[in-house]
C-alpha cells in the first residue's frame, strides 16, 4: 500500500518531462525552419538557361524620341538586381542616375539628362549581367535609339584571329581621331562591338560618309569588356572610314599577338661613314624606371645582329615593348659592342670621317644611340640610323693606385679591366 503514491506521482512526473521534451522539439524543429533557405526539391536539374534580353522600352530602332529619360529592359529570367552602371553602357555614353527593379525581371534606368537631341545612341546591355542563379548572358545585346529623324545604314566589319584560330572572345572598339592630344584609349569611345564563334564582329548603324576612325581590338578572356596588361592587343593598322554611298566596308582579317610576342625592326640603307667593315644593332629593353644607357661593353653572348647598310635590314625576333637600339661598328669582328684600341680606328687606306684628334689608348667601338622605339608584340616598327657622326668614347684604365688606398686587394682584381667615362681623359692616361 505504501507503494501506490510512489508510481503514481512517478508516472506524473515522467509524462510533464515528456511533454517538456516534446515541446523543445517543437519548437527547435520550428526555428531550424524559420532560418533555413527554401529551395527546389533535390533532384530537379541544375537551371543553366542564360538570361537573354526579352524586351526594352523604347524598343529598338526607335527614332524621333524626344525626352527620354527613363528606359526599361525586361528580362527572361529572374535577375540578380544589379545597379545599371554594371550591366548597361551608351555609346555615346549617358549618365545613369537610378536603377529601380521591378520584382526580379524587369529594370527601370533613369538618366540624368534626357537622350542628346538629333543623335544615334547605341545602347548595349553586357553579358556581365547574370541571373539568380548565377547565370550569365552567352552574350551582349545592342540595339539602336534615335533622337533624329533617321538611323543611318553604315557598317564596319572584320575578323579576329590568333595563331590558327579564331577569337571568340574577342572585343572590338571605335575611336576618333579628336582629340589628338590624347592616346586613343584616352579618348570618348564610340562604339564597341564583340567577336561571335567564327571571330567576326561588326559596328552598325554608322553614318556614312562618316570617320575617319581608329579601331583597336584585344582578346577577352574574362569578358569584362576591359583591356588587360597580358591580354593580346592592338590597333588596326590604318584609320577607317566610310566614303559617301558606302554602306558596307570589310577591314579584313586581323592578326592579335600575345604580349612579349618578339618583333621585327625594319631599317634602311644608310651611309657607312668609311667604314666598310660590319655594322650591328645592340636592342634593349627599356625598363619601368630607366634612367638612361651609360655607355658599355656589351655581355658575350649578348645577340647584336648584324645590319645590311647597302640594301636595309629587317631584324628578327626583337623583343618587344619600349626599347633603344645601339648601332656600332663592328671594328674587331666579334658582333659584339667592344672597347678596341685608338690604332685600330686609324686602320691605312680606310677613309674614315672620324676624328684625329683620338687621344685615349682604348676606346669603344663607335656607336648611335636611337631612343624612343615601341615594338608591339608581334608588329614591326622602323629603326632610323642617326644623320650625325657616330659617337666616339673613351675608356680610361683603371687608377690602382687610387683604388688600392680605397679597398685593400682592388689593384689586383680591378688591374687591366679599365672603366667607361665621358669626360676627358686624364693627362696621366693619355
């Protein structure tokens, strides 16, 4: 009998423990569904469908528009609501004031000032848009506005290629020639157009007569519509225009060449001075930085090709980029730049127009400087030998004696190997 109370208060006490622990549950499994993320059930295909422009408004082709300020651009999928700056470019360009989404597919921009009167604007919505998925456009869209009364018929195109292939990733870009103060890039860029999977691109809706225009193009890997330092660039090789009747102009094929992609340097004849032995061309590449060439030996094994003064050369292989060229000749044979004895520069019956006046024991081989040489990868550029005498320098011998009282044990290492200078020469050494 003493039991009783016991098992009943026990069972009493177990089921308030159960009801608690059911309620934690509750609403734990209640919380657990408050933060977690709905999605699709598993199993269903991953969405891959790019999103594709559906609609804009004003529609494409619109002319005679007058104040518009706000366009919409209505999309195929669900968008990830980016502001315009990102996605959308006018060309000529127009400030964007205000992106408004409208749910997920649908864009208001709102300009700061309306479209520019009597003007074809070209709007480009970018691939770099994607959906909510992360999803990006397979590519950008253009389209044509009007605030005249007409959009003009003119059209430029060409293709792209690297190596044997074509550029399917390739960006094409149109500048004018004004102001011509500023690099091209530097410049309002008018129009842009993209290479399809053949590597063909093409600009439209351009007036004609119209240009002349510069065109560059570059490989665009990440598809940012940018230009980057080890990404192949460059610009076509003459202006283009369209002359009046002319609808349709092909530019042809052009070749783009990754950076570092050595050159050529072409060069014409030149006047020996006297001396009918060999001459070279020693390039070099101007480092961010330089300071300037200080007259040198150049290092064995250094690769000088030799140059064609009759007929003109073209040099092969040069590294491109920024560079200066030294042009000497070659006095004891070794296609290098060397220091060479004052008596080998007064050979008998070579008529050199050289100084007399030679006073040093040793001096280099008489040599140009040419500066200001660019070689784009790939491409060729011109190297124009001086008009004046070739430069003469002197090389001084070692003092060891100075050099000894400065830095024990320097006569011994120094002794003999003698040191560039352009000042006059000591009266010691001559």
């Amino acid at each position: 009998m003493g039991h009783g109370p016991v098992r009943e208060g026990g069972s009493a006490r177990v089921r308030a423990l159960c009801g608690a622990a059911l309620l934690s549950l509750l609403l734990l499994a209640f919380l657990l569904a408050a933060c977690a993320v709905v999605e699709a059930p598993p199993g269903g295909p991953v969405d891959m469908k790019a999103p594709r422009l559906a609609a804009a408004s004003p529609e494409s082709g619109s002319v005679s528009l007058v104040n518009v300020r706000k366009l919409r651009f209505t999309f195929t999928e669900k968008m990830t609501r980016q502001p315009a700056e990102g996605w959308l470019h006018f060309f000529p360009a127009q400030r964007i004031r205000h992106t408004a989404w409208h749910g997920a597919r649908e864009a208001e921009v709102t300009l700061w000032e309306p479209l520019p009167a009597d003007t074809v604007i070209v709007a480009e919505v970018a691939a770099t848009l994607a959906d909510a998925h992360k999803v990006k456009a397979r590519e950008s869209r253009r389209f044509p506005l009007a605030t005249a009364a007409t959009i003009p018929a003119g059209r430029l195109s060409g293709s792209l290629v690297m190596g044997d292939s074509a550029v399917t990733d390739g960006v094409v870009e149109l500048y004018g020639l004004q102001p011509d103060t500023l690099q091209y890039f530097q410049r309002p860029l008018l129009r842009r157009a993209v290479t399809d999977h053949t590597g063909h691109w093409s600009f439209d809706w351009l007036p004609s007569p119209g240009g002349p225009w510069l065109v560059r193009a570059y490989a665009d890997a990440d598809l940012n519509l940018r230009a980057g330092d080890r990404e192949a660039q460059r610009l076509l090789p003459d202006t283009l225009s369209l002359a009046g009747g002319e609808a349709d102009k092909h530019a042809g094929v052009l070749t783009l060449y990754m950076p570092g992609t050595p050159g050529r340097l072409l060069v014409k004849a030149f006047d020996r001075r006297g001396w009918t032995g060999a001459w070279h061309a020693w390039p070099l590449v101007v480092a961010q930085g330089d300071s300037g060439w200080v007259p040198a030996t150049s290092v064995p094994g250094t690769k000088c090709p030799a140059l064609a003064p009759e007929t003109g050369s073209s040099l092969e292989k040069v590294p491109s980029g920024s560079l200066r060229v030294i042009v000497f000749a070659d006095i004891d044979g070794d296609s290098l730049l060397s220091r060479v004895p004052v008596a080998s520069l007064r050979m008998p019956g070579v008529s050199v127009p050289w100084p007399d006046t030679l006073s040093a024991p040793m001096y280099l081989e008489p040599w140009w400087l040419v500066e200001d040489i660019t070689l784009l990868p790939g491409l060729e550029a011109n190297l124009t030998i001086p008009a004046g005498a070739p430069t003469m320098t002197a090389i001084a011998a070692a003092d060891t004696a100075a050099a000894s009282a400065a830095k024990p044990g320097a006569a011994r290492s120094g002794a003999g190997k003698g040191t560039v200078s352009g000042q006059p020469i000591p009266k010691e050494h001559r």
